[in-house]
C-alpha cells in the first residue's frame, strides 16, 4: 500500500469526526451565570480588542479569597476575560481577577454566528466581563512575555508609520493580529473572497521559512545547521503570531520537509498533512467542525488529490524557431493557466465548506486571487523589512527608508481595497447558494473522488485511454449545479427570533420569498447579525415583497439595514396599510425606497397576493380606516396554502381585533397564529381568538422585556381556546413546514 501512515492518520480522522457525531462534547458551564466572583487562572495569551485588554485563562477555579494564587493542577478549564486596560499582567503568570461571569452567546437563529460553539473549538468554557486584576504572581514566562512584547514593538511600527485602517491589516497579514484589524476591511476582503490572505498560512511560511533557509545555504552553513535554524526560527515566529490551525499546519509541515532533507528521505505533502491533522485533531477533536480548519486543511488536499488530474500539461520548451518573447509570453500564459487550475483544484474540495459556513460564493474570486496572490508575497516582504528598518535602523537614513517601504505598503493595500470594491460592485459578484444538506456535500465530493480516481485509471494506460477535458468540465458543472440548487419542497416559514420585536420570513412552493416585518428594540444591528446571515443561508437571494405591517421600530429596524446594506439581497417591494399614518416614520420609509429604487406598495382590506398555491389576503385596515396610533393600521394578513392557514396579525389593536372577529365569523380553524403585540393582555382578545381557534401560537417576545410579555391574561385565553403556545425567547426561530404533513420545531430543538 502506497503511503501507509497518510491511510492511517485518515482513518483515525474518520473515526474521531464519527465519534463527534455520536457522542458530541460539551464543556463545563458556569456555575453561577451573571453573578461576580473571583477566580484563579494561568494567562497563556492576551490581546487588546475593542479597547480593552483581552486576558485568556487556563487551570482556572473558582475561589473565595485572593490570598491563594495556587490553582488546582488538575482543572483544565479556560475562560475569557475581558478586563480594563491599566493593569496588564505577563504570560505565564497567574492571577486572581473577578469579574461578572457569562455564557458564550448561542445562535438562535439560523445563520446566526454561534459564539459557544466558536469558543467551544478554542476550549474556553465561559467568560468573565468588566473583570478586575486582583493580584498577580511574581512568576511569568520568560520566552512568551519576551515575545509578546517583541510582537507589540513590531506592531507599534506599523502604527507609527500608517493610518489606522492600513497599520491593522499589516497587522493581521505579517504578525497574526486580527483582534485590531479594520471591521470595514475584513468585510471587504471577506465579499470579494480573499480573506484568506489575513491569515497565517503557507505563504508566510514559504516566505519567510523557506527564505531564510535559501539565505543560510548561500552562506554555505551546513545542512542540519541550517535546517535547525530555519525551523527554530519558524516555532518562534508561531508562538509570537499565535498558533493557529492554519499556521500550525503550514509550520508542521515546514518542518517535515526540512527534515526530510537532512534525513535524506522522500518528502510526501499528503502524508505530511495527515500527520498535521492528527495532531491537532488529537488534542482538540472539535477542529473537525472548524471553518478555519477545515478550509486550511482543504486547500492543500484540493492541490495535492485534485490538481493533477484536472489540470491541462502547459509545458512550455524553448523553439529555436521562435522569438525570446513568444516563449516568454507563452511562460506567462502557462503560468496563468497552471495558477487558474490550482484555484480550481482548490474550489473543489472548498466549496461545499465555504456554503456549510457561509452560505455564499464570491464569483469573481477567481480571478482576483490570480491578480493578488502572486503579488501578496511582495506585500509581505515589503512589510517585512519595513518592520526591520523601522524597528532597528536610525538616523535619516532608516527614517526615510522606513517610509517608503510603509509608503509601498499603503499604496499596495489601497489598490487591493479599490479592486476588491471594482469587483464586489460588479452584476452577479456574490452568489447566495445557502447552506447545503449533507446529502448535498457527500454526492458533491463524490463526483470529485471518481473524476479524480477516473483520471488516475486512465493514466496506468499511458496515454492510450483519454480522460478528455471538456468531460471533466462537465462533471465539475454537475457537482456545482447539484449543490446549490435548493428546490421548493412545500411552504416554509420561519418566525425569528429577533429579541424584542417581529420577523417572519416565508418560502413559498414557487421557491419565491417574502418577509414580514424585522425590526427589535432588544438587538442592535439586527439586519446585519440576524436577518442578513438567515436570509443567506436559507438561501435567499430576492425577496419578492417585505410587508411592513406598521412602522415602529421593532418591526422595521433590521429592514432598513437591509435596504442601506452593500449584501447581495434583492428587494423587489416593499407593502405597508393604505391607512398608513403619514407621519416622520413614513416619510423616511418613502425617502429610503425612492434611493434605493425600490417600489412602494400600499395594500388594504381585499388586496391578495397569490404566489404558487399560496394566498396571502389582507384582513385589515380598509384604506379608509382612521386611527392616530401605528400599532392600530398593522396590516393583518392571511395566509392560505393547500387547506393550511395562518394569520399573521403585527401589533393589531382592539378595535382592529373586533372588526377581524366580524370579518372572520364562520372562518375555518387557523392552523398558525402569531400572536399579536408579543402577547399583549391588551391584544389577542376572547372573540377574536374563538374565532380564529389556532392550533399553535407563536409569540415573538425578547428574555427578560420590560413589558413583561407575554402577559399571564393572554396565555390564559390561548389556553382556553385549546391553543398550544410556543415563544421565540424559549425556543429561538420556531419553524414550520408544510407539505404532505405540517412539522413545527423550535431551531433550539435542534
């Protein structure tokens, strides 16, 4: 068997990302969740973000006094504290700190960002916020406080010798500081998809490893000299940058090369990967479930497995009968053509992980990594010995020679940002595919495990059985195609949980999509952290109408981030009541769709929209209802599909509800209700609820409001009415789909 250990090392991959499915782990809660104590731990990494001092803990326990700074070896707990400023303690020592102890914060929604599990990959339990440093031991490391005080020198150069914006990229890019990086770059890189480059990877390893190992050997230092020179300089640039999986990977297999060298050995980069993955899977299983691992790790499996066999041989050999400039030019086309293949090699077994965690593509990334990543590397060098000259050299000399390689850097990161602002701002730069079923992923990369082992039979016949080009292409377009096409498959809305407020989105069988209301008062930034994220993973790319059923903020708010967003999300209409009250609200809404091009659509008593086999018809207010309140004009609608129904009712009020209750007499049973004004005593009347009879009630409240919602009177009458009752804060988005059988789970459910 060719390359045993590489099988072996899988296997026992395999096996681990199995037993995580069966036997998932958890780490240790908080014991007392929002309450102040004191707690004893290790620093074994620190970083400023956001303007504080950032402190990670590991042997932490809980203790009642600060006289003892001895934690209990045994605990293998770490947590996260985020402390003030003006007392730093060193690496390595151990500190007494107290602070108001919290949970990671989970999705509740799907796309959302899970902090907890996040956090849970990185081993830290739970967190300490506007902590204190009590005292701290005299003993510290030596090595990491060193190198963490070189690393802050390096960076003060940077800031010295740029604007802030630039000096945090160079920051992330060339010293693994992404804590200060630039939240308007990091979107940016992150739309036009090369983010990638902010990371510590194999690039920085072949730049400054490889180079510094090239360097000794022109200096004629011997071979097992200069090998434990290079790799003892590399462990120490990964311990001053942060190990990373990625820098990690890329440093371990650094090594394994070299020492494959000085052993005279074959090097083999597949082997070499799968021992990497061992290790690190070995002390934390969870990396498994890591985008950043699992992205790290499949670029070089895409270019180790899949490259060969889908790439076009562009050798290129020099013809007498041709000029010095053909042959350099045909050179430049290879070399296009081979860094294209790579990029594709490199999609193939991206792609689906790309979707799973983030649920869109940039198109055009392709072709913007053929531009930088060949140029990224004298970015780096230029930063690189701009460091140097400005951290060591003095007198005009280093002062003007500092500023010009900080001057080359800047003008290099500007160009970067207007590209990638050129290409994000192009038609179609983002597709939105959505998150992928796992059926989706397996048949995907089993497409690309037969076209690679299909090329691989066809070449132990030398040539005489072809694997054409043009078929491979074609297997490729199928995998893509299968794995992001989502067909409808019946209705599905999804009630979010948007804190205190409403949001409801709705696929119909058409596989169109609409939304009603989002908007909180309980959550900041709400489109660009709930609605936005959930939008794209469920794959929605065009809305064909955002019914605003009235104008107040928890109904609104995310919405109008959405319009004002860059995202690559269509609103094709936005609905309010005829009856609208014209006011301040009104007007900004008027003034927002009119700049962004988006028609207005005013609905009233009678109006329906028909999609598919479903109806959505507008209950209330007819356009000459008359009220001085928002709350009163909300659009009540109705929503019909194949004998389901649900009524979707804003923050309708009494009167609103009495002419529902007329309107509805005789009705059929709704088999949907969302209750109205989050549970309200004051809403959700006796009569109107006899009339409508749900099934299921869902109220849309935030954990702890201070309306008290939902009201104890209108569970009461839910209740009577023989209604089961389920509300966002308990069970995050409550789900529901329709097709042959009607299925509800709450997305906490699992």
């Amino acid at each position: 068997m060719r390359r045993p250990l590489c099988f072996l090392c899988v296997a026992f991959v395999v096996a681990v990302f199995i037993a995580l499915k069966l036997f998932p782990l958890s780490l240790e809660a908080p014991a007392n969740e929002d309450s102040r104590g004191i707690y004893v731990g290790k620093v074994y990494q620190k970083e400023y973000k956001y303007g504080q001092l950032v402190l990670y803990l590991e042997q932490v326990n809980q203790v009642e006094e600060i006289s003892n700074l001895i934690s209990k070896k045994n605990s293998k707990i770490k947590i996260l504290c985020y402390t003030k400023v003006d007392n730093e303690p060193k690496m390595g020592s151990t500190v007494c700190i107290e602070g108001k102890v919290q949970s990671f914060p989970v999705a509740n929604n799907p796309g959302e960002f899970d902090a907890a599990d996040y956090y849970q990959v990185l081993g830290l339990s739970y967190r300490l916020v506007n902590a204190n440093v009590l005292k701290e031991s005299r003993n510290y490391s030596l090595y990491h406080e060193s190198l963490y005080q070189l690393r802050r020198r390096l960076e003060a150069v940077y800031d010295r010798l740029m604007s802030e914006k630039y000096a945090s990229v160079m920051k992330a890019i060339v010293l693994g500081n992404k804590a200060e990086l630039d939240t308007e770059s990091k979107l940016l890189y992150q739309r036009s998809g090369i983010s990638h480059i902010l990371a510590i990877s194999g690039l920085h390893i072949s730049l400054i490893g490889m180079g510094l190992y090239k360097l000794l050997k022109r200096f004629r230092m011997p071979l097992a000299l200069r090998v434990i020179v290079a790799i003892g300089v590399m462990l120490i640039y990964g311990d001053m940058v942060g190990m990373s999986s990625s820098s990690y990977r890329a440093i371990f297999m650094f090594v394994m090369k070299l020492v494959a060298e000085m052993l005279g050995r074959t090097y083999d980069m597949l082997t070499a990967l799968a021992v990497a993955a061992v290790t690190l899977v070995a002390e934390q299983p969870l990396y498994l479930e890591n985008a950043g691992f699992l992205l790290s790790f499949g670029a070089i499996l895409g270019v180790g497995c899949v490259l060969e066999a889908i790439k076009i041989h562009t050798d290129v050999k020099r013809d007498k009968r041709k000029s010095e400039y053909e042959y350099y030019l045909k050179r430049i086309g290879a070399g296009i053509c081979n860094s294209l293949f790579g990029s594709i090699s490199i999609f193939l077994v991206q792609f689906p992980i790309m979707l799973y965690f983030f649920y869109e593509f940039p198109i055009y990334s392709f072709l913007l990594n053929l531009l930088i990543i060949p140029l990224i590397g004298l970015l780096m060098g230029m930063g690189l010995l701009c460091l140097f000259v400005g951290g060591i050299m003095f007198g005009a000399g280093g002062v003007l020679l500092s500023e010009g390689l900080a001057f080359g850097c800047r003008m290099f990161l500007y160009g970067m940002d207007r590209l990638c602002e050129f290409v994000t701002d192009l038609p179609f730069a983002s597709w939105i595919v959505g998150k992928p079923a796992v059926w989706q992923m397996i048949i995907f990369y089993g497409v690309v495990l037969l076209l690679v082992s299909t090329w691989r039979y066809c070449k132990r016949f030398e040539g005489k059985l072809k694997f054409p080009g043009f078929t491979k292409l074609l297997w490729i377009l199928a995998a893509v195609l299968l794995i992001s096409k989502n067909p409808a498959n019946g209705l599905q809305i999804v009630m979010l949980d948007v804190g205190q407020g409403d949001g409801i989105w709705i696929e119909t069988d058409t596989g169109h999509h609409y939304l009603i209301d989002g908007g909180s008062t309980s959550k900041s930034q709400l489109g660009k952290y709930t609605l936005i994220p959930f939008l794209k993973c469920m794959g929605t790319d065009r809305l064909e109408a955002v019914f605003l059923t009235h104008l107040d903020a928890d109904h609104t708010s995310g919405v109008y981030e959405l319009i004002e967003s860059e995202e690559a999300i269509e609103i094709e209409r936005v609905v309010i009541a005829a009856a609208a009250i014209r006011d301040e609200a009104y007007e900004e809404l008027v003034d927002l769709c009119l700049r962004h091009e988006i028609e207005l659509v005013h609905m009233e008593a009678g109006d329906r929209v028909t999609d598919g086999d479903m109806e959505l018809a507008v209950l209330h207010p007819a356009s000459d209802y008359s009220t001085t309140s928002r709350n009163a004009y909300s659009l009540v609608l109705s929503l019909e599909y194949r004998g389901f129904r649900a009524l979707f009712t804003g923050d309708v009020e009494a009167d609103g509800e009495t002419m529902l209750a007329d309107t509805l007499d005789g009705e059929p049973m709704y088999h949907l209700y969302k209750v109205a004004h989050h549970g309200s005593r004051n809403s959700n009347s006796l009569e109107l609820l006899e009339q409508v009879r749900p099934q299921l009630a869902v109220i849309s409240c935030a954990e702890d409001n201070s309306y008290g919602h939902p009201h104890a009177e209108t569970l009461e009458r839910l209740s009577f009415v023989g209604s089961e009752v389920m509300v966002t804060k308990d069970y995050g988005a409550i789900m529901v789909k329709v097709d042959k059988q009607i299925i509800v789970r709450g997305w906490r459910d699992g």
